[in-house]
C-alpha cells in the first residue's frame, strides 16, 4: 500500500514494539536508512507506517483498545487531510 492506512502492519508493529523502540527505529530510520522494526520499504513509508503505529501504540498504553486506537487514528488522519485540501488553510501555511 503506497499511502493512507496499513492497517495489517500498523496493527503488527503496536502490538509488537512499544512507543519508545517504535520511535528509536524511527530514529535509526532517518539517522542510517535502516532499523529493527521495519524493512523492505522506502524510507519515506516506513517512517509513515512507524509513526502511525507509535501513536496507535502510545493510545493503547493508555488504556484504549487497539481498534479504537486505530480508528482515532483514522479520525485524525481524515482530519488532516481535510485541512489539507482547504483553501484557506493552504494559503497560511
């Protein structure tokens, strides 16, 4: 999946790595072009589908169920995306 959700690998990645080693890959990511936690991708998707999973994960520590995790993810992402494509918004930024 080139862009938006992955839900199979976002779901894999929170469940399996914590928010910390999530964003450490992150950082090994962008510092080395390589990390433990995700191969085989672009750089530029793997850091998306890492991110998505750390906040996935970071909900889920906080008590929120993994498909409410995802779904609040989801939301804002739809939510984003909306700015992005409003007129006003693209103006200021």
């Amino acid at each position: 999946m080139e862009s938006g959700l992955d839900i199979k690998e976002i779901k894999e990645l929170a469940k399996r790595f914590p928010p910390e080693q999530i964003e450490g890959c992150i950082t090994q990511q962008i510092e080395t072009g390589q990390n433990v936690c995700l191969r085989d991708k672009s750089s530029e998707l793997i850091i998306n589908e890492l991110a998505k999973a750390g906040f996935v994960r970071d909900l889920m520590d906080k008590g929120m169920s993994l498909a409410d995790a995802l779904r609040e993810l989801a939301r804002r992402m739809r939510q984003i995306q909306g700015y992005a494509s409003n007129p006003d918004f693209q103006d200021k930024y």
